[in-house]
C-alpha cells in the first residue's frame, strides 16, 4: 500500500451516492477516505440525482456536481451524460455506490474505458449470485447459513408465506428497507409499501435474532481478499441503519468474508450483514454490492478500502492489508449545512454546480 513515488497520482474520481440523510449514501464517506491518502491528488466530482443530495453543497468535500439521469432512464442515457460530463472533466475512476445504478454501471463499464474512465466492479453475474432473490439458493450451494425465505409476486401469497415461515417475519424491498411484522395485517402494509417505493418481487424472510453485525470487504477479482473489516452495531435507526458501531476481532467473521470472495471471486467493494445467533451460528441476511455507509471506518482503523479501490482501478498491484485497530468506533451525526438558494437553483435549472 505505499507508494514508492514521493509525488502523489493526480486523480479525478468521479463518485454518487452524494445523500446523507437517515439512511444516507456512501458517497461522502467514500470521498472522505480517498482524500485520507497522500499517495492521491484528487479533485472529486459528485454524481447526483435529487438536488437536495446534501454532498452537493459540501464544497470542501466535492470540488464539483453534475447531475446523472436515474437508473431507469437506461445505460444509453447514462453513457450520454458521462460523456458530457467527462469533456469538461476528463475522469480518471467512477466508483459508483447504490445497488439500483450497479447494473447499469457494469453494463457501460467497457464504453467507460475507452473513454479514459476506469471503474472496479464485480460482474452481472457476481451481481446476480448475491441477490437477495438468489441468496438462499447461494447459501445452500455453498454452504453458507441464510434464513429461509421467500419471494413473492402477489400480495395474495403473503398468507401462505407466513405459514410456512411463522411470525415474526422479515418482509424486504427488492433493493433497499426492510420491515419486521408482527401479524398478518402488519405484513400486508410493509408488501404495498415496499412494493410501491421499490417493485416487485418482494423477499419474505426468517425472522433470525441476535447481535448484528456488518464486515465491510474488497475483492481482488481474482478470488483474494484485499480487506476485511467487520463492525458490531451500537446503535440501530429505526430503518436498521448502524449510526454507531466498533471494529471487532472475529476469525470466523473475517474467514467467512475471505471464503465468500474467494468462491465468487469478488471485484470492488461489498457488505455483508450477518446475524450472530444465541447459539453462536453466522446467518448472512444480505450481501450489499458496494461499500457501506460507514465505509470511513476502515480508513480510521487502518485499512482505507476506497483507496485501495481506486489503486486496483488504476492498475497498481496492492498487497491485502493483514492488521486494522480492534475498537475503533464511528459515531454518525447530524449536521446543519447551510447554503444560498442560487445554489440550489443552479443545480435544479442546470444539472451542475
């Protein structure tokens, strides 16, 4: 992980994920803990989509915004904006950092490269092993423990679901949130909410208690692991997001993240949310295919995973990490930015600030 040539790379690394509400993106953090390393010169450019994202107005954090078309306008659309953007910018990596635009990320990432933009993102198929769809077929193929569940198209196979499964249940969204119910009543409200904000299916999942716990990973593509962080969750939201949490010192967590990288041979960033239960048995819940909010945390214990991203991006060889600080905690907080409305009309009225 060091850099031999006393002068940092200059880079222009252009990331999304610019949101920091309740259940904020990992953009900021991502950004954060590129500029932590002196190997990099960098000048970061946000991608957004909303012009509310808060990561917009930190000019001390992001140099400069262009807004991006959503995931469902299409890769063609995308790849057109990039282009634009790219004239004036001249991208060195992307690192894109929401579940719903991987897709379309992966699929222009050869298009990206000709244009001068390198990216290190897993395959459509790693993509699709991973899914919360394919996640229990995945754990009984490899010999992972994954609750059991269920995917529903109808609201009408609710019932059935919830026989077979007993309450209490998971019911989650397809890309993101997740609701525990009670009763059937309960469930029926998540499925239409969920299904509203996010389409179907809908996963119906196990209900499994225990302590939760989070490893934040890095893959090389060649089925090694470059960095293994796992945390334990201090304090919960209500959405399930950790706003505090600690580095923990688990061999079984660590090895369990290594043997999951080195059966998928995983390429970039992921999370995987575990439930340790009373009895001590490691259940994967999700496996999230980018770097989780509280990706910072690896830099402050010592082992900075986006940089390293952008170094494989790059083409430069990095030697996995093997030590990070045991006990290290991130605590999340609110903070009130404040800004001009010109600002905000800049980038509503033109798509940049």
């Amino acid at each position: 992980m060091i850099n031999t040539n006393k002068t940092p790379i200059e880079l222009v690394i252009a990331v999304t994920g610019l949101n920091a509400i309740d259940s904020p993106g990992p953009g900021i953090s991502v950004i954060r803990a590129i500029r932590d390393c002196k190997d990099f010169k960098v000048r970061i450019i946000g991608l957004s989509y909303e012009s509310l994202e808060p990561g917009i107005y930190m000019h001390d954090i992001v140099d400069k915004t262009y807004q991006i078309p959503y995931p469902s306008a299409g890769t063609e659309s995308l790849l057109n904006r990039l282009n634009e953007i790219n004239i004036h910018e001249e991208i060195n990596v992307l690192i894109p950092n929401f579940d719903a635009e991987l897709h379309n990320f992966i699929k222009i990432s050869d298009a990206l490269l000709k244009m001068g933009i390198k990216t290190f993102l897993p395959s459509h198929e790693q993509l699709e092993s991973r899914d919360k769809i394919n996640l229990s077929e995945f754990g009984k193929q490899h010999n992972f423990d994954v609750p059991a569940d269920r995917i529903l198209y109808r609201i009408e196979e609710l019932s059935r679901a919830v026989k077979e499964l007993e309450f209490p249940i998971v019911v989650k969204g397809k890309y993101y949130e997740a609701t525990v119910a009670y009763t059937l009543e309960q469930a029926q409200k998540a499925f239409q909410k969920l299904q509203a904000k996010w389409g179907l299916p809908i996963i119906v999942q196990q209900f499994i208690s225990g302590t939760e716990i989070n490893i934040a990973a890095l893959g090389d593509g060649d089925g090694n692991a470059v960095s293994v962080i796992p945390m334990r969750k201090l304090y919960i939201t209500d959405k399930g997001k950790a706003w505090a949490g600690v580095t923990l010192e688990d061999a079984n967590l660590i090895d369990m993240a290594k043997r999951f990288i080195e059966i998928t041979k995983w390429r970039g960033g992921f999370e995987l949310e575990i439930m340790r239960s009373p009895e001590g048995v490691l259940f994967i819940m999700e496996v999230n295919p980018r770097f989780p909010a509280w990706i910072y945390l690896t830099a402050g214990a010592g082992q900075n995973q986006p940089a390293a991203l952008v170094k494989m991006a790059i083409g430069e060889k990095v030697i996995p990490f093997t030590n990070y600080q045991v006990g290290k905690i991130f605590i999340r907080y609110a903070w009130d930015l404040i800004t001009d409305i010109q600002e905000f009309q800049q980038i509503s009225a033109f798509g940049e600030l």
